[in-house]
C-alpha cells in the first residue's frame, strides 16, 4: 500500500483540445439525462401503472427492483468489454439497445412481459458510466478528472429531477404507454450524434492533455495488448475492490430508496396528488444535481491544495454519506411535511456528493487498462444495493404499512458506506508517479 504523500501538480498551458473533451463531456451528460428518464419511467407511471395492469405493492417492488439486478451482473463483461474495445462502440450498442427496450415496454400487457422488459433494460444500460469513465480518463488528467466524471453524474441526478414533472405531464396527456415510446426515441436520437461525433484523442492530444507523466501520454498498441490480457478476475484477487463493492452497495441503496419510492411516499405518506408529486419529487433531485458537482469541485480543490489523491476522494464520499445518514432517518418521523421534504433535499444532497468521487475512484487505484473494469465492478456493488432496496421497501411496507423503517434502514446503509470507504478502501496503485503539466 502506498503511503499518503501529497500528488505533484505543476502548473501548465491550457489544452488545444479543451473545446472538443468538453463537447464529449457534454454530450455524454445529455445522454445520461436520457438515461435516468428511461430508468424514471417505471418509477413516475408507478401507482397508475399498477392499477392498469393490476398489480400489487409486492409486484410493483419486484419489478421497481427489475432493472437493477441484471444491471449490476451485467457491469462485471461490460466493464471489461469497453476496456477491450473502447467507450465509442460500447456506447452505441449500449444506447441503441436501451432505446429500443425503452419502446417495446409501451407494448408489455402483463406482469410478466413488463418484468422481462425491465431485465433487459437493465442488461442495454449497463455500459454507460463504466464508458463515461474510460472517455474521461482518456481526454482527463488524473488530477483534473473528479469534475468532468462528477458532470457526467449530473446527467443522472438532471433526468431524476426532469422525470417528475416532465414524465408526469407525458403520463397524464398521453398515458403511460405513450411515455414510454417517447422516452425511447430520444435515446436513439443520442445515440446516432454519439456515432458520428466522438473519438478517443490522438497521441499529440493525450501528450497535449497530459503530459509526459505515468498517467499519459499512453502507448495505444501496448494498451490494447495489455486490455486483452487482463481479466476482471485479478480485480477481485485484492481487497479493495470488495470493500468498494461493500461501499458502493450501501450508498447507493438509499439512493434508489429516493429514486423508486419517492413518487409513492409523498403520495401515500404525505397526502400529494400525482400531479403535485410530478413538481415536489422534483426538488430532492435538484439538490442532487447540486452534491454530485460538490463532490467533484470539493475533491478537484483538495487535490489542488496537495492533498494526496485517493484521500481527496474519500472526503467527500465519508462526508456526504454521514450527512446523509443524519438527514434521512428522521425525515418519516416528523409531523411536518415541510420539514420532512427538506430533510429529504438534504439527503439527498448530500447522497449525491460522493457518487462522481466514488466513479473517479475506480480510475485513481486501477491500472489504466482497468478502469471501466474496476468501476463496473464497483458499480455491480451498488446496483445490488439498488436491486434490494425496493424489494425490502416493498415488504416493509407491505408489513408495517409506513415508511418509518425505510428510512431508519437506509441511514443505517449510509453510514456502513462512509466506514468502509473512509477505514477499509487503502491506495494500492504506487504514488511515485509525479504528475507533470504544462
């Protein structure tokens, strides 16, 4: 392991190629708006949905859980898959697929075929931040990375906070079939730009971006040799990738707490019709777009003021998950639901604050060939703390008929976040290296 010695960071030109990364970031950005509105659909048509087809609460959970199960598995060959062939042709396949899912589930009769629809879903959109993550690390110097993967993590937190008013109105002028084919054709519209706009840098470009340092410039033919050699199973022969995949499943089970059952509470709990939960859900997510950006700016000035980089990410994510934990858990308990939506803005936010930091984790401990394949596998870790949360939401509720313990569980998981990313996840890639910048 190595020791906390602060990174060196010399000052240097700006990039010739500042205009065109930042287009890339950009768009990469929208698509993940596009993204979170197609994973926000099941979640916005919840209550309606459920009455059509006549589901119950158990079978809505089951299927609120249906997309994060297949999409956990799914990132442990994807994760390698875009370290073997690059974020360009893992892009395309992944947005085309989920487009095209996105509009065979406006035809799904039944719980079954709605289920299965979902499965896919989950399985298409795997891809896309292990994809966001190689495009940055390949356009990003290390010291400089943390804000544009936080942006492109802004893009999730802008589809949550867009899918409430905007997939409610869809829902209610149109019904929720309608939503779905819409949603899906937006999809297909990103990823025809994506196609025949981005490419990964030039060798001149990478030397440009960064330097002659460990980082970069990085030699493409050993590169690829070295990514079809590697395997995602010596990623789980070392500690840290478990304790990571122990962290990121319990932040990120609070967080789909927020994303799937959300529209439900203030609807039940709180007395909201759907259309006035369509604006007030929104808020939550808003705060969110907020602490993702936190988190990446937090953590790119510590790195700046010489603070060694794997510490500079574990602050933000210890510091936003204890938050988080402290906001959240009463938030069912108070009488006023003003107060109670506030904590819930709090909480969120502050849930949000490490997501960008934990995704640039992933490329600070990897080898470069590795990135996509650590940040899938952490990002597996997650989503199985996104597949059980609305599963256990569900029998809770089922059970106790409030939300009570929703909360009191979901603190509980953010606070196992902050320790095991703050005491167990260790730097392991050597910090010789000094980071060189012109």
């Amino acid at each position: 392991m190595g020791k906390d010695a602060p990174t060196t960071v010399l000052p240097r030109q700006r990039s010739r190629t500042f205009p065109l990364r930042w287009y890339f970031i950009a768009l990469i950005l929208v698509a993940g708006v596009v993204n979170y509105l197609d994973r926000s659909t099941l979640s916005i048509g919840n209550t309606t949905i459920a009455a059509d087809l006549e589901l119950t609460t158990v079978q809505m959970g089951l299927l609120l859980s249906a997309f994060a199960w297949p999409y956990a598995l799914a990132n442990l060959p994807a994760g390698y898959l875009i370290d073997r062939f690059g974020p360009k042709k893992m892009f395309m396949a992944a947005a085309v697929s989920w487009s095209v899912i996105t509009v065979l589930t406006a035809f799904a009769d039944s719980f079954a075929t709605l289920y299965l629809c979902r499965v896919l879903l989950g399985v298409a959109e795997s891809p896309f931040f292990a994809a966001g993550l190689k495009a940055s690390q390949r356009w990003f110097a290390q010291h400089e990375r943390s804000l544009p993967v936080s942006i492109i993590n802004t893009g999730s937190q802008l589809g949550n906070a867009l899918a409430p008013p905007l997939l409610t109105f869809l829902l209610l002028t149109s019904g929720w079939r309608s939503m779905f084919i819409i949603v899906g054709m937006a999809g297909l519209v990103v990823a025809a730009i994506w196609w025949f706009s981005y490419r990964d840098p030039r060798p001149e470009e990478e030397a440009d971006i960064k330097g002659p340092s460990l980082d970069a410039p990085r030699d493409a033919s050993v590169e690829e040799a070295a990514a079809k050699e590697a395997s995602w199973f010596s990623l789980l022969a070392t500690r840290n990738t478990w304790f990571m995949i122990l962290g990121a499943f319990s932040i990120f089970y609070t967080v789909w707490v927020f994303l799937t059952w959300l529209p439900g509470y203030l609807e039940t709990s709180r007395g909201f019709s759907l259309e006035e939960t369509g604006w007030i859900a929104a808020l939550p997510y808003l705060c969110g777009i907020a602490g993702v950006l936190a988190g990446g700016a937090l953590s790119t000035s510590l790195i700046t003021r010489g603070v060694h980089t794997v510490t500079a990410r574990k602050i933000p994510i210890v510091g936003g998950a204890v938050l988080a934990a402290v906001a959240v858990t009463p938030a069912a308990y108070v009488e006023s639901t003003t107060l109670s939506i506030i904590l819930l803005c709090i909480g969120y936010f502050a849930a949000q604050i490490p997501i960008g930091c934990i995704w640039t984790l992933a490329s600070d401990v990897a080898e470069s060939h590795q990135v996509a394949s650590l940040g899938s596998i952490q990002n597996f870790g997650g989503f199985l703390g996104a597949a059980m949360a609305p599963i256990i939401t569900g029998v809770v509720l089922d059970r106790t008929g409030t939300f009570d313990l929703v909360f009191v569980v979901g603190g509980l998981f953010l606070l196992l976040g902050a320790f095991t990313y703050g005491v167990l996840v260790r730097e392991q890639r050597p910090q010789a290296e000094v980071e060189v910048t012109r």
